[in-house]
C-alpha cells in the first residue's frame, strides 16, 4: 500500500512539473493575454504613428513596431485600437500586453506602468493658423490651446493658460484649428508636418523640447518587458526600426539625438 501511495505520489510530482515546464516553454516565462499571440494596443488616430483604414486594422509606425517586436518574440501580433486616454490603464489593468502607441516617458506614467528602452524620439511643437503671431510659449499666455487627452501636451502649456480643450485625437484638434477653432494646438511635432502635408491651413513654431517614446508594460509583467527590450536592442541593430521610421517618417527618428 505504502508503496502504491509514493508511485502514485511520485506519478503526480512527473505530471505537475511537465505541465510547469509546457507553460514555461509556451510563454517563456511572460503573462500574456492570449498564448502565442501579442496583444498590443494604440489609438489608430494618430497619423502617421497609427491610422485606422476602411476596414477596421490600424496602419502606421506604431503598428509596423509592434508587429516586428510580436515577430522577434516568436508571437503572432493581435493590435486593439483603444482611445489614447485609456490606454495606460488597459495595461495596467491587463486587458492588453503592451502598449505600442507613441507614449512618452514620463514619471506620472511610470507610477503606473513599466517602460522599454525608446524606440523612437521625437516632441512636441505648437501649431497655430499663418496669421498667428505666436512663436513661443510665453505668446500662449492666457490663449485656448488645444491638446489630445491623455497626452502630455497638457503639461506644457499649463504654466501659461488654463484655457486648454481636449480633444481624443491629435488630428481632430489639428483640424479644428485650421478651420478657425481656438489659438493653438500643441502636439508631436511629426503629427503636424503631417497634416500640413495633407493640406491643413497651419503653421510649426516653437518646438518645446524632445522625448523618449517607449512600449508600456504592465508592472506584473517583468518577463515581458525583458523581452521586449531584447527585441529593440536588435531591431535597433539590425535596421529594421531605421527602415519603418523611413518608411513613414521620411527620415530616422529612432536614434537619440544627444548622441548624434
């Protein structure tokens, strides 16, 4: 009896450890939303970062980046289109693995999410219409300054107005400036050499500094975010985030420029 209590014991002890071992194998250690997949969330409304096409997908920069990144995880990419505002906390909350959205590092996001090593660098301008005499942000002084919710646009425009309105997209507040709505706009200041290219009745000024765009991860996810930042280091090596910023950029964002 004895002895059939430990074979069945020890039958038990074989199975638990094999099937710890298939899910280490499985996700290598990372907590992900579905197995095998990536599940990565951006906004879809931020051209040319994310931009939501007739059928629902999202295309752009941030898309291309995150499928590589699935890619060298050995995952299959799943994107979530989600409001800009939302989706720090869909992290956090665990509702996507990462964020692949253009979210800037900064210390209010880090109480609540973990970041990646930058993958691309860029910061924030402000636009107004041609006959603007704006050039800086002590001219916002006390004007309506529009911004996207959610982003840190906010932050710098605070010091000198309280008349600031939130839109959910960058674009939308863009286009209500050209046609004729509130003072200013500040924003990516790539998102704005892109819609002056398409034709919007504005203008760059001041540029207000530049900032580390990075992959939020859930904090519970250490594994993950390893991962992740392995993925960067090569695709920063081997050229393939030169080569997606070129391709919707027109140019290399993705190197610091303090260390050009």
């Amino acid at each position: 009896m004895q002895i059939l209590k430990k074979g069945v014991y020890g039958l038990l002890l074989v199975m638990i450890l094999s099937a710890c071992g298939a899910e280490d194998a499985s996700t290598g250690g990372m907590t992900l939303v579905d197995e095998g997949k990536f599940t990565y969330a951006s906004s879809g409304e931020f051209n040319p970062f994310s931009v939501t096409e007739a059928d629902g997908t999202m295309t752009g920069f941030d898309i291309d980046v995150g499928i590589a990144v699935a890619e060298e995880l050995g995952l299959d990419p799943v994107q979530k289109k989600t409001k800009f505002g939302g989706i720090v906390e869909g992290v956090k909350a665990g509702r996507y693995d990462a964020a692949v959205a253009s979210h800037t590092i900064t210390e209010e996001r880090l109480k609540a999410v973990d970041f990646s090593i930058p993958y691309y660098y860029s910061g924030p301008q402000i636009f107004v219409r041609p006959d603007s005499s704006v050039e800086t942000l002590e001219d916002l002084a006390d004007l309506e300054v529009a911004v996207a919710k959610g982003t840190t646009y906010a932050e710098e425009v605070l010091p000198v107005t309280d008349n600031v309105k939130y839109y959910d997209s960058d674009v939308v507040a863009l286009e209500a400036l050209s046609k004729g709505k509130h003072d200013a706009v500040v924003t990516d200041f790539i998102t704005g050499k892109e819609a002056i290219g398409s034709g919007m009745n504005i203008e760059g000024r001041d540029l207000l500094g530049v900032g580390e765009q990075a992959i939020a991860v859930s904090k519970d996810n250490p594994e993950l975010l390893e991962k992740i930042n392995e993925a960067l280091k090569k695709l920063h090596e081997n050229g393939t985030l030169k080569e997606i910023s070129e391709k919707y950029i027109g140019e290399d964002i993705t190197v610091d420029p303090d260390n050009e």
